[in-house]
C-alpha cells in the first residue's frame, strides 16, 4: 500500500464518524434507518482507528499481550452497544433480552463464522488446508476453556449476578497476566498502522493516544443512538428487533476486526489472525459478561442479578456449547478447512432455523464428546500444569 493509500484509509475511517458527531451536537434526527447507517458508520470508523493504534501497540509489549489487548479494542464497539442495554434493563425488562441476544450473537458470528472464514480464506490464497496455532496460542484456548465451562453454570442458574464479576472478570485479569509474562516480536505491519509505527517514538505514542481519545469517545457518544435506533428500525420495516440486535449489531460492530484478520491472513499470516479471534472470544466470554451484572446494578442502584428467561438461558447454553466443540477441535493446535465447516453447518442451521438452537446446542455437544474421546490426550494439555505455557 502506497503512502497516498495509507492516508486515504486513515482520513476514510475519520470521515466515517463525523456524521455522527454532527448529528449528536447539532441535535438533528432523522429516520430510524438513516440514523442507523449514521451511528453504525460512526462505530465501524472508529473501530478501525482503534484497531490501527493497537496494532502499533505491538511494538511497546509482547505480541500476545498486545493481540489480546487489540482483540479487546477491536470488541469496544460491541462492549457499548451491550453494556448500553444492560444499563437500559434495569428500567425496561425488555433492554435485559436485548443484551443477551446482543452478547450471545456476537460469540456464535465471531465462531460460527468468523473463524471458518480464516481458515477458507488462506486455503483459497495459500493453499494450505489447515492453520495450526502456536504454542503460545494454546493459553487463550486454556482460559476459553474454564470460560466456556462457568457459561454453562450461568444458563443453568438463569441470571447474570455477581458472582459472574468475580469468576468472569478475574479470569480476564489473570489472562492478561500470563500473556504479558510471554516474549515480544516485532510485528508486521501495513497500511495506516505502519504510517504512524514510522513516527519517532514521542509522536507515534501521542498519535496512538490521540486515535484511542477520539475513537473511545466516538464510540461512547455512537452506542446509544446506534443500538435505539436498530430497534427502532425492526419496529419501522416491521422486522423483528431481537434478529436486528442479534445479528446486524455485531457484524457491524466486529466487521473491523474481520477485516484486520482476513488482511493478515492474504499476507500468510493466519496464525496471527486466528490468535487475535481467539482473544476475542476469550474477551467476550469472560470481561463481557462478568461487566453485565456491574452495569445493571450501578443502573438499579443496587447489587441486583440481571434475570433471564427460558429463551435467554438457551441462547447462553447454545453459546456455550458452541464454544465448547470449537475448544475440543483445537486442543491438537490446529484448524482445517473441513473442521471449519463442522463449526458453521450448525451455526447456519440455528441462524436459519431459529426454533432448533436446544437442538442444535445439544449436537454441538456431542460433537464435542466424540472430538473430545478422539482427542483426549491433547485434552490434557488444557490442563493446569499442561503444555501450553
């Protein structure tokens, strides 16, 4: 990418976010669908620059730390968007069924598709049948792991409470803890990420502080708006808000960090891509929700549990299991293409098929049993004390 294409990205990405802010200090308002392009664009420029900057960031820590850290950035937008109908529930029940779908969505795109999209994007360019993970990515599959594990206890006791801050939200900080122990690498990078790496060390800290302030604050200021007025969307066309929430938020809030992991797979590295979709489940699985019940409660003005209902449980135990096969199939450090395709063949069935996810969920589990008697000995590795570091 020339120096004129790096820019032309980079100012892109700002341009896509000043609607937004016109919109919000200038009062105006339109449509609910013209207000949602609005503030969707917003989060879809400013998840780039977020991304952009933690790139960069790469040359500061270990490259675990930093993609785990960039894997969160990459999420902020979907941290808003949910965090924002946790709030809302504590006011109207209805925002509570929101942030499930919200949350439970976003894990089964970023699995369900998003990973299978990696390994089929570099078996069509490279050639190669199967992207196998590195040592060092087998921590996040750990901490997936014991993630994916208290998930089924949330769907089982049916609420989001305190407890999930404690579990949840302690895993994070230990997760970020062991990546940071491990060894740094100088990172690859392209486009307007290599632009600002190339500023002397002073101004390139300044600019990577400067994209993260601005679009942090395009995000805080986008994410009600954004999330209102996809609502307000399903009831304008007359299409269901809960498909809306589930599904459209999330593919636009995550299309940045697709997009940044599909780049470094045409640049043969896949590896580093599926690291960094790894993290985000983990981000998602664990900060994510254990942050729901603090929002809720700082709303009620009390230490109260968010309380789901039948489907909402079944969302969470579908997610899970979900996630639970996807560790099963990569505790041998690799993903091949036809794996891939045993990941989104269920996902497209509960998309499609919405009134079999309890089926779906329950397939998903015994696939997880026979990969998981095939693969028992890797299964060991997961383990404390295991191989992975």
């Amino acid at each position: 990418m020339t120096s004129a294409g790096r820019i032309t990205w980079l100012v892109g990405a700002i341009a896509l976010t000043i609607p937004s802010l016109i919109f919000k200090f200038a009062g105006l308002h339109a449509s609910p669908p013209v207000e949602a392009m609005v503030f969707g664009a917003a989060v879809l420029g400013a998840s780039f620059l977020l991304s952009w900057a933690a790139e960069v960031a790469q040359l500061e820590m270990s490259q675990a730390l930093a993609l785990a850290i960039l894997a969160l950035i990459a999420i902020l937008p979907e941290y808003a968007v949910d965090l924002y109908f946790a709030w809302r529930a504590a006011e109207d029940p209805i925002y509570g069924h929101y942030a499930a779908a919200n949350m439970t969505g976003a894990n089964r795109l970023l699995v369900g598709l998003g990973w299978p999209v990696i390994v089929w994007l570099f078996w069509a360019r490279w050639r190669r049948k199967s992207i196998q993970l590195a040592e060092g990515d087998m921590v996040a599959v750990q901490f997936l792991a014991v993630a994916t594990l208290y998930a089924f206890v949330i769907a089982a006791v049916g609420k989001f409470w305190w407890l999930d801050t404690v579990v949840l939200v302690g895993i994070f900080v230990w997760y970020l803890a062991k990546t940071g122990t491990m060894g740094m690498e100088e990172p690859e990078l392209v486009g307007p990420a290599l632009m600002i790496s190339r500023l002397r060390r002073k101004w390139r800290i300044v600019a990577n502080v400067a994209l993260f302030v601005f679009s942090g604050g395009v995000i805080f200021l986008a994410a009600e708006p954004f999330a209102e007025s996809l609502i307000e969307t399903g009831h304008h066309f007359g299409v269901d808000e809960f498909l809306l929430v589930q599904w459209i938020a999330p593919l636009a809030s995550e299309a940045p960090e697709f997009i940044i992991a599909a780049m470094w797979t045409l640049r043969r590295h896949a590896t580093m891509a599926m690291s960094a979709l790894i993290s985000s489940k983990v981000n998602q699985w664990t900060l994510l929700i254990g942050t729901i019940s603090v929002v809720y409660s700082i709303s009620a003005g009390r230490i109260a549990p968010l309380e789901l209902d039948l489907q909402q449980r079944h969302e969470i135990f579908l997610t899970a299991a979900q996630s639970l096969f996807a560790v099963v199939m990569l505790c041998d450090r690799q993903l091949n293409w036809w794996q891939a395709g045993l990941l989104f063949l269920p996902f497209a069935v509960q998309l499609f098929v919405p009134h079999w996810r309890v089926e779906v969920a329950w397939a998903y589990l015994a696939l997880a049993v026979v990969w998981g008697v095939h693969y028992r000995h890797h299964l060991l590795d997961l383990l404390p004390g295991g191989r992975a570091p």
